[in-house]
C-alpha cells in the first residue's frame, strides 16, 4: 500500500468518527437547534475528510472531490441556517437551559 | 451483504408507505411518500440501474415532493384567509 | 367495512401478482443472449483490447470489426440506456417530451396567471444572497449532466429537472422573483422545434426519421455517437424550460 | 424477494386508494402505486452479477451475466418523467378543487357522491 492510499484512508476512517459524532449529538443534544448545529458542523468536515480521503487515495477523482467539497462548503451552512430561521419563525422554542437568544425581536437585515 | 440490504430498504419502504396511506396529516404523508422514493434510489442502484437511479433521485424524490409541497403550502394559505 | 372490503380487494390483487410471479423469469436468473443480440454485447471502449481477446479465445472477429467500422443502431454510446433512449427509441422519447409538454400546459391552464402570488414570508439575507452564487452553479451542473448523458449516468431529464431546481430555489429565496412567461415558452418551443428539426434532417439524409447522421466517433469519447449528445441537449434544455414554467405556474394568481 | 417488495407496495397502494376519502391521499397512494410498478419493472430485467450497463475498459465476461438488461431501464425513465407530470397535473387539479369546494373530502363535497 503506498502512501498516498494510506494518507487517504485515514482521512476516510476520520471523516467516519466525524460522523459518528453528529450522530451521537443528533441523539444527546436537547432542542431542535443545538441538534442543527450537531449534525451541520460534524457532518460538514466528515464530508471534508471523506471525499478529500478518496480523493488523495485516487488521484483522478482529486478535482472532482475539491469542487464537491466547494459545494457542499457552500450548500450545507446555508441549508442549515435556513432551517434554523425557519424553526424560529415557526415558534419552535428552544430549551429552557439557553441564556441568549439573539434572533429576538426580528433580524437586522 | 447485499440481500440483508435490500430486505432492510423493503422493510423500511413498506412501513413509510404505510405511514403515508394511514397519516392523519397530509404534510407527514408527502414526507412519507419522499422516503419511499428515496428508498427506491437504493434499489435500483442495488439492481444495477444508475441511470434510473439518478433520475428517481431528482424527479421522483425533488421534483415531485416540491411540487406537492408548494400546492399543499397554496391550500394551506388559502385556508387562513 | 369499508376498510375490509379494501383489505380483500387489495390481498386478492396481491395473490393474483403472486401467482403471476410464475410466468416471469425468477429473480436475477435471465438468460440475456435471448433478449439481444451478441455483437451488441460485444462492444467495448478500447478496440485493440477487445481484437485480443476475442483471438484468445479462439471466436469470430467478424462482429467486432462490424462494430467498429460500420453504423450500427448503437453506435458510440458509451451509456446503453442514452443508446436505447435517444437513439433507436428516439421517436418513443419524442412522445414522451410531448406528454410531459401537455402536463405543463395543463398546469397552466388550470393554475397560470401573470402575477407572482405572495405568501408574506420575510425576506432572508442570508439565503437570497447564497443563492445568487448558487443557481449558476446549478445551472452548470445540469448541462453537465446532460451533456456528459452518453458517458455517464444521467442525461436529459434529470439534467433539466435540476436547472428547473434552481427556478425553484430562486422562488422561494425572492419574494419578487417572478419568470416571464415567454422566456420560458420560447426556449422551450424552440428546442422542441429543433428536435423535430433534427429528426426531419435524418429523414432526408438517412431515410427514416431521426436517423443518425453524424459521424459516431469513438466510443467513450465526449464527441461521439452522432447526434445523440445535441439531441439530449435539446430535451435537456427544453424539459428544463418545462419544469420551470410549470413551478412559474404553481407559484402564480390571476389578477 | 425485490418482486415480493415491489408488489406488497402496491397492494399498500390499492389499499390506500380504496379507504382513503381525502383527494390529496388518494393522489399519494398513486404515486406510491408509480414507484412500486417502477422498482417491479427493473426488478424483470435484473441478471445475477451483472454490471450496470455502460461499456467501460474492461470487455465483460462472455455474454451471459455480463449486463442487467438495459431495455427495462429505458422504459422506466420514460416511466418515471410521465408519472411527474402525471401527478403535478394532479396536484393543480387539487388546488382548484380546494378552491371551489373548500376541502379535499370526497364525501362532503357538493353534488360529488351523492
């Protein structure tokens, strides 16, 4: 096995723990946004980590994985936030353990 | 491998469709209805069928649920005024 | 009662597709030399390879060199589903664009209006502004999809069902947004225009409608197989066009 | 087994048609009926170890089990973009009827069904 396949591979195996850990907090955390922000933030730098990982371990798929990794840098904090806003609006209320909720009285747009 | 895979999507689907048949809000029977297309992508990937694949995945899966989504959401509106 | 009535009806059709069950082939067991024919199975990418091989094994090079020195129906398609689909069951895929036009119009019809209807959601920064990065490249990675049809999987109809998508994101990202009618309408009818346009050309060079005209190049290359990518092109844009004016209508009032 | 899946979805399908009196469920369980006559369709054109039927660099192994059987795949991409519009098209009819009747139920809607 040379190294660039080893390199990838552990990519693979770290991106898998990253998503392994949204899980756990899609699970364990108490109210609708900090799940949001569990399952955003692991998976996000899982799919980093992945698709980086076969893309060094195969190296003709190493653009393709940049510009996947473009898109989803772009694509999933905006789809998250999104959802965020939206479960606001809908008067979903967050738990009762948050101190600051800066979203009150509308945004400053 | 492959076959307790394809029993466990047969599984999966038969229980959302039924959970869409029986639902007693139509906003959970379109999502419902969603999985089971989403669940058919694997099938006909597990059957060698890319191309069919991709297409369920973006009209039967995106487009339709869209479509009745917005018409839902239009009925919906109509109902408040 | 009723629902045991619908309970029967439903076990009934269930043991009458069961029993049915007995006439098809089982599961994965079809025997594929007799549904098509060999030379068809026969092609591959790499010619050299192939010639090989089949001297290795001691068979017939007659069908191989067929494949590559004449025009077949399956010419130069790398993808055998974009071959059967906009090759030789072109005229099938023709009435198909067809049936999904009047589904539009119908929409239309029932639905259409000129004015965007508004459901008062408050605007989001946010989401308008990342979508005005987004949508070109949406829009870029559906014309790869369908110009890539003949290599790849995919191909026109999810091709266009991903830029009308786009149409969709650009909805409900912008209050205001509204698109024209006869933007729309024209694109459309002009690459369904063509697609017929394209099949007439075949007829007369040819002599049967949308017959492959083009040289077909090699297999696996991006230009080859003829007319199969332009064709794709054209119900890629035009299924595109479609979808998006039937979300146009699902999101517009008369008035 | 994928046949077994396929036909038990549509049976959950007809069943859905007959009891359901909402308009907007009956047009669910139409789809689901769709997706179940497509998964049932490629399941007919399935080969034991076949490959997905795009010609790569590596010729197959001598004819039998060397493709699953590309015509299937090509009758359900058909299948699947006229069932789009097939539904969208419901879906309009929907909103319209909601608009002159005021709900989807079959039974309380004015001179429907009785």
């Amino acid at each position: 096995m040379s190294w660039n396949e080893m390199l990838g591979q552990i990519l693979m195996v770290v991106g898998g723990f990253f998503y392994f850990l949204g899980g756990l907090g899609m699970i364990r955390m108490p109210d609708v946004y900090n799940r949001l922000q569990a399952g955003t933030k692991a998976t996000t730098l899982g799919t980093f980590s992945t698709v980086l990982g076969v893309g060094i371990a195969y190296p003709p798929f190493l653009i393709k994985s940049l510009i996947i990794i473009a898109f989803v840098a772009l694509t999933n904090p905006v789809g998250s936030s999104v959802l965020a806003r939206a479960s606001y609006l809908a008067g979903v209320k967050p738990a009762p353990i948050t101190k600051v909720d800066e979203y009150k009285g509308g945004e400053s747009s | 491998m492959m076959t307790a895979l394809v029993v466990l999507a047969g599984a999966i689907m038969t229980v959302a469709a039924v959970f869409a048949v029986e639902a007693k809000k139509i906003l959970d029977s379109v999502i419902a209805m969603s999985v089971v297309s989403l669940v058919s992508v694997f099938l006909f990937i597990a059957m060698r069928a890319p191309d069919v694949a991709i297409t369920e995945a973006s009209v039967g899966a995106g487009l339709v649920t869209a479509v009745f989504l917005v018409a839902l959401f239009r009925m919906k509106g109509g109902d408040e005024e | 009662m009723r629902r045991l009535y619908a309970i029967l009806i439903a076990a009934g059709f269930v043991y009458m597709m069961l029993s049915f069950l007995g006439v098809v082939p089982g599961y994965g067991n079809i025997d594929l030399c007799s549904r098509v024919s060999s030379s068809f199975l026969l092609k591959d990418v790499s010619e050299q390879n192939a010639k090989n091989w089949l001297m290795a094994k001691g068979l017939e090079t007659k069908s191989i060199e067929k494949v590559y020195g004449e025009k077949n129906k399956e010419d130069g398609c790398a993808n055998v589903v974009t071959s059967i689909v906009v090759n030789y069951r072109s005229f099938d895929t023709l009435g198909e664009v067809t049936v999904l036009f009047t589904a539009a119009l119908g929409v239309g019809l029932i639905l259409g209006g000129t004015r965007r209807k508004k459901y008062g959601l408050l605007p989001n920064f946010v989401f308008r502004e990342s979508t005005r990065i987004l949508v070109p490249l949406i829009i870029l990675f559906g014309a790869y999809i369908f110009v890539h049809g003949h290599l790849t999987p995919g191909g026109g109809f999810p091709g266009g069902t991903i830029i009308a998508a786009a149409a969709l994101l650009l909805y409900l990202a912008d209050e205001e947004f509204f698109l024209s009618k006869v933007s729309t309408g024209a694109l459309e009818g002009s690459m369904g225009g063509l697609y017929v346009i394209a099949g007439l050309l075949g007829l007369a060079i040819g002599g049967y409608f949308l017959y492959n005209f083009l040289p077909t190049g090699r297999v696996g290359n991006l230009i080859s197989s003829g007319i199969v990518p332009i064709v794709y092109t054209f119900i890629g844009l035009k299924v595109g066009a479609e979808l998006s004016g039937l979300i146009t209508d699902l999101h517009s009032e008369e008035g | 087994m994928v046949y077994w899946i396929s036909i038990i979805l549509m049976g959950i399908g007809i069943y859905g048609l007959l009891t359901q009196k909402n308009l907007f469920k009956q047009l669910i369980s139409l789809a689901i009926i769709d997706t179940a006559v497509n998964v049932f369709i490629i399941a007919a054109g399935y080969v034991e170890g076949g490959k997905a039927p795009i010609y790569t660099k590596a010729l197959p192994s001598f004819l039998k089990g060397a493709f699953v059987d590309p015509l299937p795949q090509a009758l359900v991409l058909t299948a699947i973009v006229i069932g789009v519009g097939v539904l969208a098209l419901g879906a309009a009819l929907l909103v319209r009827v909601k608009e002159k009747h005021k709900n989807l139920d079959v039974e309380n809607m004015k001179g429907v069904g009785e």
